[in-house]
C-alpha cells in the first residue's frame, strides 16, 4: 500500500488556522456568489466594486462578533443567547448602514431614499451575519463536545490503565511470599549454594518485571523466556517433579500479550498439579494462530477440579502447609486483566480435558510486534532450557 507522503492533520488541530480559512473561504464565497449574480443581471463591472466594499465590510463585522461570541460561549445560556440577540441585530443594522451609504454614493439616483435601500439590504445582510453566527455557535460547540468527550476517554484510559497497574502489581508480592519461603526453608537447612542460585535467579526474575511497565505488552517470546526463569526457579524446589513442555509456534512469537499474564497460571498449575502429586505432574505451554486470534493454553496432568480443592484453584487460593493463604491473584485476577485491557474482545476459559488434569484457555487479538527486544540477557547467557 502506498505511504502518503505527508501526513494528514484534522482540520481543527489549530483552531486560530481553521477560523481564518473558514472566514477566508465562507466570505469569498459569499462575493464571487453576488459578483456572479450581478453579471448575470447585466450590471457593469464596475457594480465589483460595490460588492468587494460589502465583503470587506461584513468581513471586518464578524470579525469583531467573533471577540464578543468567544466570551459568550462560556457563559450561562441565557446570557450566551440574550446578548447574541442584542448584539445580531445592531451588528446587521451597522452592516445595512453601511452598505446603504456605499449604494447611495455610487448610484446617486434621488428617486430611491436612503430608507429604502436601509430596508433592501437590511434583510440581506441579516441573512448573511445570522448565518455566519449560527455557524460560529455550531461550530464551537462541536469542538466543545469533543474535547470533552477526549477527556472523559483520557479520563477512562486513566483508570483502566491504573487498575491494570494494580492488578499487575499483586503479583509480584505472591510469588515473593512463596520464594523467600523455600530461600529461607534452604538457608534453615544449611543448603547455602541452592539458596544462593535461587536468589541469583529471583533477582533476574524481579529485575526483568521493574524494567517491565505494568501495563506495557510484550510478545510471546519475551513471556515464554519470562516463564522459564520462573519455572528455572521453582525447578530447585520440585526438581524432577516439575516436568514442562513448550509448544510455541514460531508465527506466535512476535504476538503482544500483557506483561507476566501466564506466570499465574503456571504457578496455579504448580500448586495443584506439581505440589499436591507425590510424581508430580507436567505442564504444557502452547501458543497457536486461529483464524485472527492468538490462542494460549496452560495445561497439566494433575488431578484436576477436584471438589474438595475446585472452589479454592479457581478463586485463586494457594496453600502452605496446609492452610489456605488467601493472596486475591490467580485466575480471578487473569480474568480481570484479560477484561480491562481488551473488554469483551477476548476469551478466557477453565476446563478438564477428557486426558484428566486441568486447563486454561485464553484468545486474544492477535497484534503483531515486528521488532522486539530481546528479554532476559541473564537467561540467555545462561542457556536455561524449558
């Protein structure tokens, strides 16, 4: 597709610019519109000279409508319009005047009064400045409108994007609870070099989510490298029982998703397939084009919506020792994310597949990045594998 090779501006960014080429347009046409008709008529040409003193005359009168109508369209209504109607009529009573007094000078003809040429143009004139200033009023409102409708959404992007903040923000607290847990259980347990690698790896993880805006998107690669120094991470605690699978297609590598979306879901997985299974349990992670969406699911092969345990995996409640620990995240708050920055444009499903254990589906709009920087250096250089 071809690039214009300017880019185009809305007519009313500058509105100082869009009055005077308005002002400029609406009374040349006005003049060439009388100049055309005096033609028409027969009138010489030098009837041209009468009707530029005219435009130059009704150009100059709303030029000073317009001083006085910017400081009535702020006003209470009944002041916008009863000064309006005061000023409308002196302003076309001036213009007739005037142009009364012009047609007099230059026809001299006594058989018709100076009143009645008054009365002639008077209705002319008041067509013409009635239009201009029901076209001014029209057009300030407009723009009025608009900018408080812009506001009101600048206003609503505001809060979506501070409660897309907040929701990302609980994160980080609920994976720190579990980690600092198993670092300490390992310091307790005199395991210094375990605990100084998870350490090393937490501060990777934590660095990669403050270089992160909490509301920004990231591609699927840069997600999928996220999610394997957090598993990297809970690998030192499960060691053979946490087992995963990545099944990424490569045309969903550059697609945009929110920042640290599916790390929740993972560790849901981890606590109620992995944790609760003395063999543990797999976790499959696989991203796909369908039609124009990117689908994602986060499975595993643990016991799946068991009823003792469903109500708790799907409002987000995880366990330590035994004990429920409500932390307000999980899938409630995936749910959350998922509404606030795509509305209704966008699905998010729980199941169990017929192969038992337990799934989430997420689509999404599929947006591509063309050029995206490369995530994690530390997990690269460190060649962790999924």
């Amino acid at each position: 597709m071809a690039v214009l090779p300017f880019r185009p501006t809305p007519f009313f960014a500058n509105k100082n610019r869009a009055f005077w080429r308005l002002q400029a347009l609406g009374w040349g046409g006005a003049m060439l519109l009388r100049a055309m008709s005096g033609l028409a008529n027969g009138l010489s040409l030098s009837f041209l000279v009468l009707v530029l003193i005219s435009t130059l005359t009704g150009f100059s009168i709303t030029l000073i409508l317009s001083v006085i109508y910017r400081q009535l369209i702020t006003r209470r209504p009944l002041i916008t319009w009863g000064v309006t109607a005061l000023m409308l009529p002196f302003a076309v009573a001036l213009y007739a005047f005037i142009d009364a007094w012009v047609n007099e000078l230059y026809y001299g003809d006594a058989t018709v009064g100076f009143a009645q040429r008054f009365i002639g143009l008077f209705y002319l004139d008041a067509t013409l400045l009635g239009a201009w200033s029901a076209l001014y009023y029209a057009i300030n409102f407009f723009l009025q409108i608009e900018e408080q409708n812009d506001q009101l959404i600048q206003l609503e992007n505001q809060a979506t994007q501070a409660q897309l903040a907040m929701l990302r923000y609980q994160l980080n607290p609920h994976f720190l609870f579990n980690t600092l847990n198993s670092i300490s259980t390992l310091v307790l347990l005199k395991q210094t070099e375990p605990a100084n690698a998870m350490l090393s790896r937490l501060s990777s993880f934590l660095r990669y989510t403050l270089v992160n805006e909490p509301t920004g998107r990231v591609t699927v690669a840069q997600e999928v490298d996220t999610l394997k120094l957090y598993l990297d991470i809970e690998r030192m605690r499960f060691e053979e029982r946490l087992r995963t699978s990545f099944r990424i297609d490569p045309v969903t590598e550059q697609a945009l998703l929110p920042s640290l979306l599916l790390q929740p879901l993972v560790e849901n997985a981890i606590k109620y397939a992995v944790s609760t299974q003395e063999a543990g349990a797999e976790i499959t992670i696989s991203a796909q084009l369908v039609g124009q969406n990117l689908r994602i699911v986060v499975s595993d092969t643990g016991p799946g919506l068991q009823m003792s345990a469903a109500s708790n995996r799907l409002s987000g409640v995880t366990f330590d020792g035994g004990e429920p620990v409500s932390t307000g995240v999980g899938l409630a708050n995936i749910r959350d994310r998922l509404a606030q920055a795509y509305g209704e444009n966008h699905r998010f499903e729980t199941m169990e597949p017929p192969e038992g254990g337990f799934a989430v589906l997420i689509e999404l709009p599929f947006e591509r990045r063309e050029t995206a920087p490369a995530a994690l250096p530390e997990q690269r250089r460190a060649g962790i594998a999924g």
